[in-house]
C-alpha cells in the first residue's frame, strides 16, 4: 500500500471518529469503559426527585460502562450536568444536558437527550415525570456520553 492510500485511510479513521464525538447517543450503543470521568453537577431537579435522578444516572453509566470516579481524583474528563421539564404540544419533555470538560477545564462536547411523556392539562412538568421518563432521558444521555468518551479513547490509543 503506497503512502496516499494510508495518509487516506488515516484521514477517514479520524474523520469518523471525530462525526462519532459530535453524535449525542442516537442510532446506536456504545462503551465508555477505560475512560475514567467524574460528575461535578447535576443541575436543575427538584429536590425531591434529585435521588431518583443520580439513581438513574448511575445506573445508565453502569450500563454503558462508564466508570464515574470520585471528583477529587484526577479523571480524563469532567461532567457538568443540566436537567430540565417543559411542556410542549405533545407532553411534558425531560432534557438532560451534558458538558463534558477536559482536564484543562475546557469543553470538549455538549451531549443532549430528551424525552417527551404524556401529561394532563394544566399539570405542573416536573409533576408528569415518571421514573421510566427518568432512567430514559438518562440511558440516552449515557450512550452520547459514552460515545463520546469511545471516540476519544480511540483517538487516544490511535495517537500512541
């Protein structure tokens, strides 16, 4: 294989993974295992529903393995987290909103996700919400993070 055929073959390796960073977790399921990232906030819940809330997020990062590690340590990536409920034409929506940090503390991506649910008319948001509602905006939420962090496994292991 001649020099232009691997420079190729290169470019497109890095240009898929870098499509695959932009992605938020839509069309597919992904690892973020051996990238470890620690949660720094998780916005936005009421406080009542803040427990079921982490609950759903650490069980959906378990599922995509995703080890979160505790915030004093020194973890690749950091996560600062946004949760929002509105009504919209066809329900109530619940919004997860994902910055995701690098060590430097810049912003390396935002991964969105969003689930609509039914709801009754005149129904405060939040009220609507259901746990199923909540694990999944926060399994989608998990897989863009997910992808995320195997893209920049990938990428990490590709410039060694």
């Amino acid at each position: 294989m001649n020099g232009f055929h691997l420079l190729r073959g290169g470019l497109f390796m890095a240009l898929a993974f870098g499509l695959a960073a932009c992605q938020t977790g839509e069309g597919g399921s992904f690892s973020g295992a051996g990238v470890p990232i620690a949660v720094e906030t998780l916005d936005g819940a009421p406080a009542e529903m803040t427990v079921r809330v982490q609950q759903a997020v650490t069980s959906q990062a378990s599922a995509y393995n995703i080890e979160i590690v505790p915030r004093e340590s020194d973890p690749r990536f950091r996560l600062r987290g946004y949760l929002t409920a509105y009504a919209t034409d066809d329900g109530t929506a619940l919004t997860f909103v994902w910055d995701v940090f690098d060590a430097s503390r810049h912003r390396a991506q935002r991964v969105t996700a969003t689930t609509v649910s039914s709801r009754k008319a005149g129904e405060e948001p939040w009220a609507s919400i259901s746990d199923a509602d909540i694990t999944n905006a926060a399994g989608k939420s998990m897989n863009g993070v997910a992808q995320f962090l195997a893209a920049a496994r990938a990428g990490s292991s590709s410039a060694q």
